[in-house]
C-alpha cells in the first residue's frame, strides 16, 4: 500500500474550522454544487506552485489573491496548514505545522511529536522592532537536538535493512538498530573498515553477498554503515555533547559550560535581516562551532591579555557530532531514485525530510472539467489543454524508454489497452500531430481511423482523460498526484460507473499515485462499492468526502465528513440529502401526484 498524505487548512474559503483530509490511491469528493469540494482542489493547486511564499497569481487554482483565499466569515488574516509526517528514521509520528501572514508567507513552522506532544522544532518570525528608525526582523528557533541523540544513544533509529532468499526480492524494512542481530560477519566487516575499508567492501561485495544468495536469509545492503553506526554508538559516551573544545591546545574539561552554550544554538531568538527555516537548518553546525568560539573567547580573552599570551580557540565534533553532522551513513532519499545511492549525514537526512508531503504537492497534474471538444482538428493556438495533451502523447508513444527509467513504455502501453478494452473500444489511439500547430486524435481499427469527433460529445470528454493518464505514466517517475474534475461529464451510466473500474485499474498499476476526483456521480461510487466489497480495490485503498451544505452543518453534521467503504462494499456514514435518496424522494412525489390526480 502506498504512502498515505494527511492534510489539514483552516481559515481557507469554506474551511472555516480546520478540515482534515487524507489522500490515499483514490480520493472521492462529493458534494451538491457550491458545497465546497473546489476549495479543497484549489488548496491543491496553489501548494503546486510551492507553500514559501503562497503564489496566489500562478496556476489553475484561480485564487487572485490572499484575501480572496481567506474564509469569509473569519475574523482571523492567518491561514493554517498541518500535515502528518512519518519520518524514515525515526519510529515516531509528526505534525508539522505552517501558519500564513496577510502577505503569504510563513509566519511560523513547527513539527510536534504526536506521542510527546513536544516540539521537535520551532521557527517563528517575530515582531518587528525598530533601532534608530531601521527595521529589525527577528526569528525564534528551537530545535530538539536531544531527541535526535536520545534515538542514538537508544538504537532506536531505524535503519535500512534489506533481505534476500530463493524465492524473495529485496525488501526495504526499516527496522530499529537495536534488533539489528549481530553475526560474525558484521563483526568482521565492523573491524574491517576500522583498518581497511577496501578490504570490507570486497568482502562484503563477494563473499557475503554470494553466502546469502546461496542459502536465503538476511542480506544487509546497508551492513557495512550500519555496522560503523552500531560500533560508534557502543562507544559514545553519554555526555550529549557535540563538540569538544580547546582553549591554546587544552581540551576543556567544563562539559555543563559546553552543552549550555550548545544549547543556546538550538534554542535562541535570532536578529536577522532575512532569513528562512531552510537556510538556519543548512547552516546549523557551523552556528554551534561559532557559538562556542565565541563564548568561549569572551571568558578566556581578559585572561588571554592579562599572560599577555595569544588566544587560540579549536572547535572540534565529538563522535556523536560526526555521526548527526558529517558522517555520511544514510541514504539521501530526497534525490530521484534512479540516480547513485548518495549517503548523507543523519541531521542532513533530517533537513530534507522536512514537510516532504507538501512538497509531493508540487507533482500534481490537474483536470477540468471543461475538457472535451468536437472539432476534428485542435489548433495549437487554442492553448487549450486537450491539444497539449494529444501533442504530448504522440511524442510519447514514438518515444522508446529510458533504459533507466522506472515506468517503461511497455506498462503504459499494458494500462492503455486494459482502460480501451473496459469502456468497449476495440483499437488502439492514434494520433496526427500537423508540424506542431494542430493535432487530431483517432481511433482505428482494422485498418480504418474513426476522428474521435465521431464518437459523440461524451467520448471527446473521457479520452482526455485516458490520454493524461498515460503521459503522466510515461513522464512522471514515483509519487504523482492526478485532480480529476468531473469524469463522469456527459457520459452514459453505464460508462459513468466504468470509471470507477478506470481508477482501479490506475491505482493497482501505480499504487504510488494519488487520484482525486471531484463527482456527483451516484453510479460512480456504487461501482466503487461493488468493487471494493468483490476486493478489486483494498480497503484503505478509497475514502469518500462529502461536503455538505452550509444549512446542513450542525453539531452532528460537519462541513466535510470522511466516509469509508467497508469490506461489504457499504458506506461506513450516510450521505447529505440530494444524492442518494434523490430518485426514492422523485418517486413518492410522483406517487403522491398520481394520487391526487386520480383522486
């Protein structure tokens, strides 16, 4: 199962309380009209451009400004986002907080411990003084860098540990340090690379690779810097510090005087012209190295000038310094994955998994509505989306796969045939591309080519669809995210409820993707229902949003209620008035008007 995203914003247009949301491989909102189901995709599509600053002017999200994203019954100018995040080494659950000035930039940033309810860290902008009529900007940041030596000095860092057998591929399995088993073999490899590194990795590489090929069993890719982790942290120790210091080539022995100045790095206001969480995060060590140079040659300079002596101060990183700040023994998974397994160090690691959530954000793909069109030929002066698209799969399914690439041409080409086979097209899609200024799309069929103006206006909205699908599975790699609005426009029924076999067949190929969709389709979520109780599509695989009403919602009816499909294929909540019970509310109308006429 993929990677769950959990995003919570208050004080956003109909979100006047803070609304959680949690994107799984597909994502229903459903809603009457002017409920609010666009203000959740419009939230969306504004974090696609970045969440420093909010760009309220660029995109598909149509805001114009930060006063127009603002709810309009809230007295409040700040707007709030939260999201959930796991971080990869640590067994701990996150919520990282964002709160928004007037002017769309981030006023504060926090990340709490869920379990602890402590912050791991704190960045806020402060109020702005003025000295002698010249503004001051201030920050206050604050970092737990204890929690990070705590999970050290505990081995409960969790480690990347990969196995292999007769019969099994490799598996990452992040698991905590300390259940890592010793064996000879790490120890041998652990007392190699303390003499000779070379010698470890041809070990490593060609005999203990091999054994385990051989036999089946545990097959540690990462021993040989796990080992190194095990070994170092065995020897810490205990004292929390970071850096050692030496006053003239003397090693000061104070350590309390040397965490208190230690501490004062990671929990300190700051007086700065301009800076951000990122940049005091990239330069966090050399801060604390300054720090202690500096306090310390303000106790020791009278003494330094009374000897009449030179002063020279040495900051060097202790063990555990070297292993958060400079030792690279973890995999860099920021970087695109087909590239070197380029290792870092762990508070590095940290840094970049900093509100990753919200920087999947930026791989969203978005479709309108207004989508279809019945022209034979789409002019490329058009600007519209559909020729984009028609242009971008004919250069795609003339374009061979990168030998790296991790979505190869042949699995697109598998999902193209098994979505035309589901909605009854025998064929294939074609593509006329005139020299860049017009294209055409046909479908053909024994040796005959049908203009998809041919189809009927329905069609002309569906395929856009399966083309975007298609481009996206060729040019995207890894986590993407597809906001489909209104699939079911001016399709039959019975095709309508074949979109929910589309999503399936999507989400099962690409299980890393996200796809929202906005509906009002009620055959669209019985199919969705069949399906997951026939176990076509997981459990956890689906979630339902129903937006009510503002006269609907009331202490038991929220603006947005999370509803479930449980394994019976029934909805976990009812939905508002208007949906399903619609055709039933017809019925007696009618009913009651057939009486009274014959009465």
């Amino acid at each position: 199962m993929s990677k769950k995203i959990k995003i919570a914003v208050e004080n956003f247009r109909v979100f006047k309380e803070m609304a959680e949301f949690e994107l799984r491989p597909l994502t229903i909102l459903i809603g009457p009209n002017n409920s609010g189901k666009s203000s959740f995709t419009k939230l969306l599509l504004l974090l696609k451009n970045g969440y420093n600053p909010l760009n309220f002017r660029k995109g598909a999200h149509h805001l114009g400004s930060y006063d127009r994203a603002l709810n309009w019954d809230s007295e409040s100018d700040e707007i709030i986002l939260k999201n959930e995040a796991a971080y990869s080494f640590s067994p701990d659950r996150f919520t990282e907080e964002i709160r928004y000035n007037k002017n769309g930039r981030i006023q504060k940033q926090t990340i709490t411990n869920n379990k602890t309810g402590q912050n791991l860290l704190k960045f806020e902008f402060l109020k702005e003084k003025y000295i002698q009529n010249q503004p001051i900007h201030s920050v206050y940041f604050s970092f737990d860098i204890n929690y990070l030596i705590d999970l050290l000095y505990n081995k409960e860092i969790l480690v990347n540990c990969s196995f292999i057998g007769k019969t099994s591929n490799f598996l990452n399995n992040p698991v905590p340090l300390k259940k890592l088993k010793k064996s000879p073999e790490n120890e041998k490899i652990s007392l190699m690379m303390i003499t000779n590194s070379e010698e470890a990795e041809y070990y490593y590489e060609n005999q203990y690779i091999n054994n385990h090929m051989k036999h089946g069993g545990p097959l540690e890719t990462d021993i040989i810097h796990n080992s190194i982790l095990m070994n170092e942290i065995n020897n810490l120790e205990r004292d929390y510090l970071l850096c050692d210091v030496y006053v003239n080539g003397k090693k000061i022995k104070d350590k309390d005087k040397i965490r208190k100045y230690q501490n004062q790095t990671f929990y300190k206001r700051i007086i700065f012209e301009s800076e951000t969480l990122q940049t005091r995060m990239e330069d966090i060590f050399n801060s604390l190295k300054n720090e202690l140079k500096h306090q310390f040659e303000k106790e020791y300079n009278d003494f330094a000038i009374e000897q009449d002596d030179k002063l020279d101060i040495e900051v060097r990183p202790t063990s555990l310094g070297r292993i958060i700040f400079t030792e690279n023994l973890f995999e860099d998974r920021s970087r695109d994955l087909r590239n070197d397994d380029r290792r870092i160090s762990l508070f590095q690691y940290f840094r970049s998994l900093i509100f990753t959530e919200l920087n999947l954000l930026k791989n969203i793909e978005y479709i309108p509505a207004n989508r279809g069109n019945q022209s034979r030929v789409l002019l490329s002066e058009s600007n519209e989306s559909t020729y984009k698209w028609i242009s971008e799969y004919h250069k795609n399914k003339r374009r061979t796969s990168n030998q790296n690439s991790l979505t190869s041409k042949k699995d697109s080409d598998k999902l193209l045939k098994l979505i035309l086979r589901e909605i009854e097209i025998v064929g294939k899609i074609t593509t006329k591309d005139l020299e860049d200024t017009a294209s055409a799309v046909y479908i053909e069929s024994d040796g005959k080519k049908i203009n998809l103006a041919d189809f009927g206006f329905g069609y002309s909205q569906l395929i856009p669809i399966i083309l975007k699908i298609y481009n996206l599975s060729r040019n995207r790699q890894g986590n993407s995210i597809l906001i489909i609005e209104e699939p079911e426009a001016n399709l039959h029924p019975n095709l309508q409820a074949k979109l929910a076999d589309i999503f399936a067949l999507v989400i099962k190929h690409y299980p890393n993707w996200k796809v929202i969709v906005e509906s009002h389709s009620e055959y669209l979520i019985r199919k969705l229902q069949y399906l997951i109780a026939k176990q076509e599509i997981e459990r956890d695989g689906c979630i339902i949003y129903y937006f009510n009403t503002d006269e609907n919602v009331n202490k038991e009816e929220p603006k947005v209620k999370p509803i479930e499909i449980n394994g019976e294929g029934n909805l976990t909540e009812n939905f508002g008035p208007g949906f399903f019970d619609e055709a039933t509310r017809l019925q007696f109308e009618l009913l009651k008007l057939n009486r009274n006429q014959s009465n």
